[in-house]
C-alpha cells in the first residue's frame, strides 16, 4: 500500500509516497536517484547498501522505508560541501587509494563517517572489527585501512589539540 | 519490494497485541534482519507484518528500585552494549551481543528478536541463561513471565504465542550482582557468523576468592535450545578455586548434559570438544575476571 513518509535525506526534507513493503535501499535508488547507495547481495552481508539512519550505519537493503518517516538518512552524495567539495574521509581514500572497482567504497565510506563521528581513536585491530559488515571482492582491505586509520587520526588530532 | 501481505506499524505493544491477534497468519517484525532475508529466501514470504520497529517503550535498559534490570526487547545489540549500566554491572551480556554479525547487523537487530527466534545459535541467549533471565509476554489476557530456561521448545520454536509480544528482559539483582563472566564465541570467521558453538560461564566468588560461591554454565548449539548444564554447575560449586583440574571437572560433567549434532557447520565430535574446550577457557577467564586464581 503507497504511503506518504517524511524524511530529511542529505539535509533535504523529503516527502515521499512509497509501498510499505520497499526497501530504504530502493526507495534511495529508485524513487530519489542516489545510486551511490549500492545493491550488492541484499540480504545484509556484504555492506555496499550501508547508510546512515540517524546517524546509525545500517544495512539499507533489510531495512523497511517504513522504519525511516520522520528520520535522518544520509548517503554518500550527502557528504560534500554545498560548493561541491569532498569531505575528508572521501580525500582519504582517494589519496591512499582505497578505490578499485568501487562497489564498496560508498558504503565503507558510510561506516567511516559512523566511525569518525564517534570522536574516539581506533587502533588497526578495532577498525577491522568495525568494518567487519563490509566486503570488498577486490580485496583491498589493506588500503581501505590506511585510509579508514589516517581520517581517524586526523579527526582525533583536530579535536583534542 | 518484499513480499509481504499485509503490514502495520504498531503504535504500542498493546496496539501490536491487537493487530496480531486479528491476523493469525502476521508475525512480528522488530530490527528486521532475521525476519526479511527469511523473506527474501521465500521461507515466510507472502506473510503479513506487524512491526514493533518504533515503538520507544520497547528499548533501553531501565533499573527498577529493587535492582531487577529490565531490557526492553527492541534494544539494538550495539545499545545494549553501549548502555552505561550494562557496562558497568553485565558487561559479558554486552560482549556476547558484539559477536551477533556485524556493525550495520548490531545497529538494527534487537536482543528481543535474538530470543524470540528460538534459534539455539543466539548469541546473547546461552548468557542471558546464566543470568536467570525471565521473559516477560503481553497477550490478550494480560501478560505472563517465563523464565529462559523454560523459554524454549525446540529449534526454532518458543512458547510464545503468535499474538503474544515480548515487553522486557529481566534479571534480578542477586542474578548479576557480584558475578563476573565469559561468553566465548566459536565461528569458521570472525564476524558475519552464525555461531558453531557459544559458551558463557559466570562465577561468583567468596569474598576472599578462593571459592567458588556460585557458577552458571549455558551453551548454544550444543543441543536443539540453548542449555544451561546444572549437573555441571552442582559439581563445582562450593570447591575451592585452586583445586586441580577444576575447569576439567567443569567441562567434563557439561559433556553428559549436551546433545550437539552433526550439521554442515560442524560435526557433533567437533562440537564435543569446542564443548568442552570453550567451557574451561570460558571458566578460567571467568575466575580471572573475578580476581581469583586457578590452578588449570
């Protein structure tokens, strides 16, 4: 059944008619055009579909739009400045080059903003623990790291001088 | 868009009561991530939904004057192992939840759904036996309280109702006050995992800590519920922590009162011995924990 829900998506206020029985993730892809909200495995294993609701990463693929009337979500085309500049956890990854086919970088790059947001420092052994509901087929987990490890230390250092 | 019948947004638990019982064939939707990919697999597809995703009453953790903890049944894994009063007074409860999937997994799963799922791998259930846990239902007729240990019927089946709803989680003071624990986690990778098999063991000391007051011992699928092994739990209590081959006489009495099978996981002799290899690592580090001193 359509139903009209309110959300505030990338800073916007949002009123949408949606089928109660729809995804966030196909109402993000199909209904509002943010195809930086990938399909992967839709069944909330592999992270590409992660976006934050309230500023919780979850998986948006088994998450009902529902869920969401009256909330914050936020994807990877929220995260620039309005003069179209990339926010530092995007420079991150580029310059440690944590992109290779990049499926599964705007989710990753969702958990980071998660991460970042909790102003605490991570070590590299709790970073893989928080990026654990992610996969990348490329398997550059490696760089993904250094890039998720340089923004947290970035972050931590421009918060606590 | 998922195959769903029909679907309701439940406004209280009451309001969830209703709708469920006016449709025998709806089931409860609460964080999502068991009941939609059960969907998505076709197993319950074309069900009808009522949802308890939004419902505030459900979540947090509340302290009443007595000091029994009451869990609201929609807390979300990593809530719960946020929670300020988890931390400080059951953080193994809290550490059993960060083992359930993964972040995104933990931020909208809920403990509630956890148990209500009946699924002998849950996580936070071996744990939460040890802690005398009771379930609390709301139904047409008022509600009920169930302890854990009666909770469970079979795999995958509880006694709940189909229009009955968890309202809380609770534990009693003397359940948690004192008490320190481990709850070890045994899967073929380290997140995104069903579990192979899960042990949780709590201790309470003597003041002096060299004896073992009390112990608890639950596991999860080590049988077709998750079990608690009271035989094994009589054997220890009472000794002191020193005594030779403590976490062996532990292990060894949980092996009489287990029923692990052979599944594509695991088989039942590699579940025989995660039994009780996890039982005695999760022993000592509970003694540890505790600030007392074992001699293996």
């Amino acid at each position: 059944m359509l139903k009209i829900i309110h959300m505030k998506v990338n800073g916007k206020e949002t009123e949408l008619a949606v089928d109660d029985r729809e995804s966030l993730l196909d109402t993000l892809r199909n209904r509002l055009g943010l195809t930086g909200v990938k399909k992967g495995c839709e069944v909330g294993e592999c992270g590409a579909c992660t976006v934050l609701v309230n500023g919780e990463a979850v998986d948006s693929c088994i998450y009902l739009t529902m869920w969401a009337d009256g909330k914050a979500v936020l994807t990877v085309e929220g995260l620039k400045s309005p003069g179209g500049e990339l926010s530092l956890i995007q420079k991150a990854f580029i310059e440690e080059a944590a992109v290779q086919c990049g499926f599964c970088t705007p989710g990753l790059i969702m958990t980071a903003v998660e991460i970042v947001g909790t102003g605490k420092k991570y070590n590299r052994e709790e970073l893989k623990k928080l990026i654990s509901g992610h996969l990348c087929r490329c398997t550059g987990y490696e760089n993904i790291l250094n890039a998720m490890e340089r923004i947290v230390d970035e972050t931590y250092r421009a918060t606590h001088r | 868009m998922y195959d769903i019948k029909n679907y309701y947004e439940a406004k209280s638990a009451e309001d969830a009561v209703e709708a469920l019982s006016k449709d025998p064939d709806s089931e409860i939707i609460s964080g999502g991530t068991d009941v939609l990919i059960r969907m998505r697999e076709g197993k319950d597809a074309g069900k009808s939904l009522v949802s308890i995703h939004n419902i505030e009453e459900l979540k947090g953790v509340s302290v009443e004057e007595d000091g029994t903890v009451l869990i609201g049944p929609a807390t979300s894994f990593s809530r719960l192992t946020n929670d300020p009063f988890i931390k400080e007074h059951m953080n193994v409860l809290g550490e059993a939840a960060d083992t359930v999937g993964g972040p995104q997994i933990r931020n909208t799963g809920t403990i509630g759904g956890n148990i209500c799922n009946g699924a002998t791998s849950a996580d936070t259930a071996s744990t939460l036996l040890t802690f005398n846990a009771v379930v609390v239902l709301k139904g047409t007729d008022g509600t009920r309280e169930i302890p854990l240990t009666e909770f469970y019927t079979g795999p995958g089946r509880t006694v709940r109702r189909q229009n009955e709803i968890c309202i809380a989680i609770k534990i009693r003071k003397e359940d948690y006050e004192g008490w320190q624990g481990c709850y070890f986690k045994y899967g073929k990778r380290k997140a995104m995992e069903i579990s192979t098999l899960g042990c949780a063991v709590r201790v309470k000391l003597s003041p002096d800590r060299k004896t073992i007051e009390d112990i608890r011992l639950a596991y999860g699928v080590a049988a077709p519920t998750p079990i608690r092994c009271r035989k094994a739990e009589d054997l220890v209590r009472g000794k002191e922590t020193k005594e030779p081959h403590l976490t062996d006489l532990l292990a060894d009495a949980a092996l009489l009162e287990v029923n692990p099978r052979t599944s594509w996981r695991a088989s039942k002799e590699f579940r025989l011995q995660l039994i009780h290899e996890l039982c005695k690592r999760a022993m000592k580090e509970a003694v540890l924990k505790a600030g007392g001193e074992l001699d293996a």
